[in-house]
C-alpha cells in the first residue's frame, strides 16, 4: 500500500525550568519515539487523553512544534524534518491544519474571503484573478454562500467558521490535512454537519486526514486506522475494525468502555475496565510501563521494564508485556524502550 | 405520588435590548424522591437557565420568573425570600458546574473550600468543619485525603477539582444535586470515575439528580427520565429506554442520529450521519406562537409553522410536543 505519512521514531523534547529564579532545566519530552504511518486518501486517528502528546505529535509531523524534534517524518518520501525554506513552503502547502476552536482560530479582522485566501498569498505565486477563482470554488465547497465572502468572523455561528476554516486548510490544495479536534468545539447537531463535510470533501479531494480527536465515536467513524497514545508513546496502532472490534492495549480497551453508550447491548456487556487515577507526571515518569499504575492487569514485569510495540497478526501493533501476539507474528521490535534525554 | 421537585407553567424572561425573551416558556416537569432526570439539547435550548432558576440563581436584574411556580418540598421557591432561599441553596439543593476549573476559589484551599460550607449552612466549628472535609474528600475517592486538603485548585487534575465540587455540592447532604455538564471538560475515563462516583453517592444517600448535558450516551448511563428541550420549550419528555428506543419528536430524534455511537460490533459499512440542518433559533424567536424547530425539521407543515405544537401523550409518562408526533 501507498504509506504517505511515514514518522519514524520521532520524539519531541520541551525544557521546563522549575520554579523559582535559577530553577533546574528539565525536559519533557511531550512525544517519545513515536512510529507511524498513514495511507494516502485515508483518514489516520490519533486517539489519547488530554496531555497524551497527540496534538504534539500531529503538530511535530507538520514542522509546527515549538519544541525539539528528533527523528523522520517523511511525506511522500520526502524528509520535512531538515526541510528550510523554499523547502517548507512545498510543505506548508501539502500540508494544512484545521483548529479546535473556530472562535480563536480565525482572524477576528479580515474578512472571511481574505482568511481563505491568505494561505495562498503568502505560499503561492498565483495571479489575483486565480486565487479568487480558488477562493470561490471552496466557499463553494465547503457549503458557503458566495455574498458570505465579504463577512467577518463574527457574523457567523460556530459550525459556519469552522467551515470557513476548512476552506482556508483547501485552499493551497493540500494532500495532507491535519484536524486538530475539528468538532469538539461545537454543538452535537452541528458535529454532525462537519463530519459528513469532512468526508465529502475526503473523497472529492483524496485527502488524507490526520484526526486528532479524544471522542472515539467520532473516530470510530472517521477513520481508517487509529494510533493510541497515552503519555507520549503509542501503545496501539491498527486498523479500526482490528481496533475497535477487537482492542488488545488495556487502555485502549479502558478508553472503549468509558465512552457512555447508547447500545443497550453494548452498556449490558458488564465488562467495564475502570481506570483508577491520574497518569504519572511526565517529568518523573516510572521505570517500566507507563500505564502500569493505573492497569487492572498490571504484573511485576510491567513496572519494571517498558514493553517494546510489536507486532501482531494482521499487522496490529500494541505496546503490551501481557499480549498474545498471535502465531505468524514476528518478533520484530520497533522500539526498545527510550534511552534518556540529556 | 408525592413530588420532591414540580415545577410548573414556568416562564422565565430575560430582558434584552431588543425587548423580553422568554428563554423558558410554559416548562412543567416533576423530579421523584431519589429519582434522576436528565435535561438534553443543544447549547442556547434553555438547559442551564432552569438549573438556575431551581437554585434562584437567575442572572439578577436580567433575568427573573415571569410566571409560574416551583414547588420544592411543598414551598414554593419563586415566592421564598432570598435568606431562605440562600437556606435551601447548599442545604437542601447542590450544583456542580460544568467547568471545575473557573468554578473553584484558586486562593483557597480545597478543604477550606469545603468547611466554608459546613461552616455556613451547619454552623459546625472550624475543627469539626474541617475533620468532615476531609472525610468528604474520601468519599470522593481522593487518595491521602488529610494531606490533599490543604492543596489549592491548581495543584489538581480537573477529575480531581470535578471531585472537590461534587463534595462541596453533596457536603450538606442535599436532596437534590443538580449537575450541569459535569464532565463536559474531561477525559472519557475520567467521565467514567465520575459517573461511577456519583451513581455510587446517589445510592448511599438516595439524592435525586438533575443532569443537565448534550450527550445521548451519557443520558443513557445516568439518568431514569429525561426531558429534550428546544428553544426553551419542552420537546419530549419520557422514560430514557423508551426515548431511545422510539423518540417521537423529530429533534430527539435527531439528537440521537447525529452523534456517530459506539457500537457492539463494527461493521466495513459506514453511512453518513443524519443531519439537523441549521442551528439553535436566537433568542429574539423564542415564544413565537408556532413550532420553533419547524425551520430545521424535516417534517414541517403548514401548521407546524402557525401554531405551537400541544403536548401529546403516549403513556402517563411518555409526552412529545409535535404536530407529527402521532406518526413517527
């Protein structure tokens, strides 16, 4: 298959200063040897709680990362990790972004014509009348009235900003979109409004979508594999029939039965996994498995040495000392556990 | 049946430039001893201004009780003074609000927090508030409840300030706990810890629960009863099963088919979402005599835009106020 995204061990380092004049530097490190890709036309999920590293690492993949990034991200075979330049401007343009928040992400100033259009000015060297042509034909596409165009921000309700936000992330004809928990800013009806957009405009274009999101009904709809983080690792990575049909991390399987359901069948299955507690501080993490603390199957060798991804039959890799790895899997190693930043 | 909660014909108006609106118009509903409801819609639907108007929390000089009455215990609080009111507030009703972050003192202490309202409303010493404080931070499931008392806000994890909140709000034992989008803000499994939490509190104690959210699957976890509103009207009222199961207003309808669930096995097939077109109406429309979700409503008529649409039942407990009702 055609992997368009490819991340290899990539790692993203913040220095936090402590407290306090002339307090000790310390380093975070907010995503941490992360391996993975995406197929071209597909929608890859990267699912995970709040201060996971998930936006980091979507984030890091578009050289949009204010930390230190280390490792290769390849995007149609090409490295953007050394990329400057006129280099990064190819990029910028195969690579957009569309917000959480449609009310902070949009320039409260300009009109929603120029919002849309300002990717092109400052990537493209486009004649007037070709931009407004591109300007006019996704207004159009994402579902905007063309006399809207002269309209600020703040004439429009939250769903129609965030249109006008996927407009501007089309307007420079990306292959890769990364959506930044697109809908979670906005009412349940108006989700709905933005999803199917999200995959008309998937099919239409062949975008391929790097959705970040932590609402896993969402995702369970959107995507076409999902990666599961949790503290800045994967701990899961497969398909989503393989994923959602049959999880194997315990987080993961934690993360499926949290989410309140609406199938009775699905609330009657009684095999809740509950998590107890909070995730360990990132700057003090724990020797063995990063989610040991809080797994109801821990065993000792899981607080003393960190389980490697592996992968399992058909192509499912967890992150698990207690998985069963299935009887053709090969026991490759994708990443041993992660040697200490400096 | 003997009522703990009825609240009936309630009008609540908020006054604005253009003139009154009524955010809530013509509301009744009952809340059972030990019972729990969920009120569901979208944002603008009038949800949290009934919380509020419960509490007589209304946003003072901009909104009040036009009309109508809320029995709680046999008085009625639209006619109580506000020294009684400020009595029942914490005593007999709790809230939890929807962001624990803002809703906390950042320059208090989570104990003291706590005391403060053992303090106030059960004139407890200071010691003796503050040995219960600790005691009500253990019955949330906060680990080393002596030492984390003395911890302020930012030093927690929004799971754990939810935590503070709903002990702050059940600190009186209250026979009402109203919630309004508790977990809104937080991860899915901390979502769980806290459901799990307060179905837990809510059977030690028997408190009725008024949750008030705009998530079908959290609806369908916690509450026996639920009522959808729209505009500040009542759409549908009924047992939660049965609304899942056969909602017979086209916007709990939609509420429920937009929303893309889990299910117990997935499938290759996928489908586009059903879409409610269109957003909430502004206030300025609210209370007009005609169905006010007819504009994004698949089903509309002519009458459904030149009359208020009257509730129609289905069982004593099953009520849907649409034109089209009858068919769906």
């Amino acid at each position: 298959m055609n992997d368009l995204i490819e991340v290899r061990d990539l790692s993203v380092h913040f220095e936090i200063r402590a407290k306090g004049i002339g307090g000790a530097r310390r380093n975070l490190t907010a995503v941490d040897d992360v391996s993975l890709t995406a197929k071209r036309g597909q929608t890859l999920a990267i699912v995970g709680e709040s201060g996971s590293g998930k936006t980091t690492l979507a984030l890091a993949i578009a050289r949009l990362a204010s930390g230190k990034t280390t490792g290769e991200v390849r995007i149609d075979g090409k490295d953007v990790v050394s990329l400057t330049d006129g280099g990064l401007d190819w990029m910028r343009r195969k690579v957009q972004v569309i917000f959480q928040d449609p009310f902070s992400s949009l320039n409260p100033r300009q009109r929603a014509e120029d919002i849309v259009r300002e990717p092109l000015d400052n990537l493209t060297t486009k004649t007037k009348a070709e931009k407004a042509e591109i300007v006019d034909r996704f207004f159009n596409a994402v579902g905007l009235r063309p006399e809207q165009k002269r309209l600020f921000p703040h004439q429009f309700s939250g769903g129609q900003r965030q249109r006008i936000g996927i407009a501007r992330a089309l307007s420079t004809q990306p292959e890769v979109i990364i959506c930044d928990e697109p809908v979670s800013a906005l009412d349940v009806a108006v989700q709905a409004q933005i999803i199917n957009l999200l995959r008309r405009l998937q099919d239409e274009f062949g975008l391929t979508y790097l959705f970040i999101s932590h609402d896993l009904g969402v995702v369970q709809h959107m995507c076409d594999s999902v990666a599961v983080m949790y503290m800045g690792k994967i701990v899961e990575h497969a398909d989503r029939l393989q994923l959602f049909n049959d999880p194997q991390h315990p987080y993961t399987r934690a993360l499926i039965s949290a989410v309140p359901a609406v199938d009775p069948d699905l609330r009657n299955r009684g095999q809740k996994l509950a998590l107890v507690g909070d995730p360990p501080n990132l700057l003090n993490l724990p020797k063995g498995c990063r989610f040991a603390s809080r797994c109801p199957l821990a065993e000792p060798r899981c607080f003393e040495t960190e389980p490697p991804l592996r992968v399992r039959v058909g192509g499912h890799r967890v992150a698990c000392h207690l998985v069963d790895l299935g009887p053709e899997a090969s026991a490759e190693a994708v990443s041993p556990s992660a040697p200490e930043f400096p | 049946m003997s009522f703990l909660l009825k609240v009936e014909n309630l009008r609540i108006e908020l006054r604005m430039r253009a003139g009154v609106a009524p955010v809530i118009d013509d509301l009744s509903f009952e809340l059972a001893h030990g019972e729990s409801i969920s009120f569901v819609g979208e944002s603008g639907c009038g949800k949290s201004m009934t919380a509020l108007a419960i509490m007589g929390l209304l946003p003072e000089g901009i909104g009040r009780v036009a009309s109508g009455k809320i029995w709680f215990d046999g008085e009625d609080l639209v006619a109580a003074s506000p020294a009684r009111l400020r009595h029942i507030r914490g005593n007999k009703i709790g809230m939890i609000f929807q962001e624990p972050m803002t809703s906390l003192n950042p320059v208090y202490s989570v104990g003291e927090q706590i005391a403060e309202v053992l303090r106030e409303h059960q004139g407890l010493s200071r010691k003796a508030a503050w040995a219960e404080a600790i005691e009500l931070l253990d019955a949330v499931r906060i680990p080393n409840p002596e030492t984390r008392a003395t911890a302020y806000p930012f030093e927690m994890s929004g799971g754990q300030r939810q935590r503070v909140m709903i002990a702050i709000a059940l600190a009186c034992k209250p026979k009402i706990l109203i919630a309004d989008e508790p977990t809104t803000a937080l991860d899915v499994t901390v979502q769980a810890q806290i459901f799990d939490l307060l179905r837990d509190l809510r059977r030690q104690t028997g408190t009725s629960l008024i949750m008030i959210t705009h998530d079908m699957g959290a609806v369908a976890e916690m509450a026996e009863r639920m009522i959808v509103m729209y505009a500040g009207r009542k759409a549908e009222e009924g047992p939660v099963d049965k609304v899942i199961a056969h909602a017979r207003h086209p916007y709990t309808q939609g509420l429920i088919s937009c929303v893309p669930h889990l299910v117990a096995h997935l499938t290759e097939e996928r489908q586009d979402l059903n879409e409610v077109p269109g957003i909430v109406p502004g206030l300025a429309e609210f209370g007009q005599g005609r169905c006010l979700f007819a504009s994004r409503c698949a089903r509309a008529t002519e009458r459904c835009l030149t009359t208020r649409p009257e509730e129609i039942a289905f069982s004593d407990v099953h009520r849907s106020a649409c034109w089209h009702a009858e068919g769906m």
